[in-house]
C-alpha cells in the first residue's frame, strides 16, 4: 500500500481482555518500530524490528507486551490482560534501512480499556 | 541517551505573521533530526528533516527548519502561517548509532483568523 496501514483503529476493551493490534508496514521497508502516545504526550519508543529480527525491546513496559514479525513484513502488538493504564494511541512506522532514513507513521490504533 | 525539549506547550500566532516552534535536542555526536505534525486523531506527518549539510532545511507546507550545533538546538519556522497550520507539532532526534526517534513532547500551534 501507499502508507503505513494499522488495524484496527479503534479499539475498546475490557480490563482483563487480550488485544491485538495489526501493522501493514510500507512494502519493502526493513525497519519496523511500534510507539505509544498517551493523551497529550508525545509517542513513547516500545520495540523496532530490523526485518523478522527485534532488535531492541527495551521500551516494551511490561510482560504483558509482546510483539513479533515473523515473516519480516505484517508485524502484530499483543497485549494481554489489558489494564486501565494501558489505554494509548498506539503508532507503527516503518522506514527504510539506515538511520537518517524518514520514519513514516500509520494513523495509529485507539485503544481504550475501560 | 538521547532527548528532545520543547519549551512551549502552546503557540498562538495570528494568520499571516511568522511563526516559530522551538525545538532543543541532547545526544552524543552528530544527530538526525527531524519535525512531524499531528492533526486531531490523526497519526504523524512527516515534515522536515536534518541528516547533513546545509543548516537551513525546507519541508512540506512552506515550513523550514534551521540546525544550530552551538545552541542544539532546531527551531520550526514558516514565515506566513495559515489558520490550517493549527496542529501538534513534535520535533525529534535519533543519534548516529540509535535505532529508534525520541520525541518532545510536543507544541501546539493556534493560528488565529
């Protein structure tokens, strides 16, 4: 597709649910990153993929946060047993290799956990 | 560690008159930086960026930026604003070796008619 593509987004859930939030990155773009911005905030780091390969999850805020891309394209958040806290704007992006290379952002997926 | 301060949590600007939305980073080395927008419920637009060589960088929408290595810093101007320029703005910089953006906080930006 044209831009980054994120599923879905709105999200609401119960605390205690699992979610999963989907991103369809730019076709052939190798770096994948996954930010959280909460109300009024600016987007917090949480994980970045290089291809299949995370390479840094030093942002993840607990165990309850996991994320993959098993096949170096679509990557998948999942969070289990959703707490209050965790409702955010959570924001893919993805960009070329290399570190001066643009990082573009999805529309973000609304989660809210009531 | 790398950081980004944006001073301002709010600038009010009539339509017309220059604007500047201050933006002050901290990382060891050479940084890249970089200016996004965001609109209500929107994600994050990409507007300018500063990899190398000349200090004044132009972007989307008429806006520029200009990189000052001395002050680190790299304010976000334009020198007409328009009532739709009115959005968040977040500047923010990754560090030669980093892998990922650290954002400010962001600024937002009123234009008035």
């Amino acid at each position: 597709g044209a831009g980054v593509s994120q599923s879905p987004r709105y999200k609401v859930a119960k605390r205690g649910q699992d979610v999963a939030l989907r991103c369809d990155p730019i076709s052939g773009h190798v770096s994948l990153f996954w930010y959280q911005q909460a109300l009024g905030q600016g987007p917090e780091f949480l994980t970045y993929f290089q291809n299949e390969a995370q390479l840094d999850k030093s942002g993840l805020p607990s165990d309850r946060f996991f994320a993959e891309r098993p096949e170096g394209s679509v990557s998948t958040l999942k969070i289990q047993r959703t707490q209050q806290e965790d409702s955010a704007v959570y924001l893919c992006a993805s960009s070329p290799r290399g570190a001066g290379n643009t990082i573009y952002f999805g529309e973000g997926s609304w989660l809210t956990v009531v | 560690a790398q950081s980004v301060a944006q001073p301002e949590d709010q600038v009010n600007v009539a339509e017309g008159n220059p604007l500047t939305v201050k933006c002050t980073y901290s990382v060891s080395g050479n940084p890249y930086l970089f200016w996004y927008v965001q609109y209500p419920n929107r994600g994050l637009q990409f507007l300018l960026k500063y990899i190398t060589g000349d200090n004044l960088v132009k972007g989307s929408y008429g806006f520029e930026a200009e990189f000052n290595k001395s002050q680190t810093s790299f304010h976000l101007k334009k020198p007409s604003a328009l009532v739709s320029d009115s959005a968040l703005y977040f500047c923010a910089v990754r560090g030669r070796g980093y892998s990922t953006l650290t954002f400010g906080k962001g600024t937002m930006l009123l234009v008035s008619p």
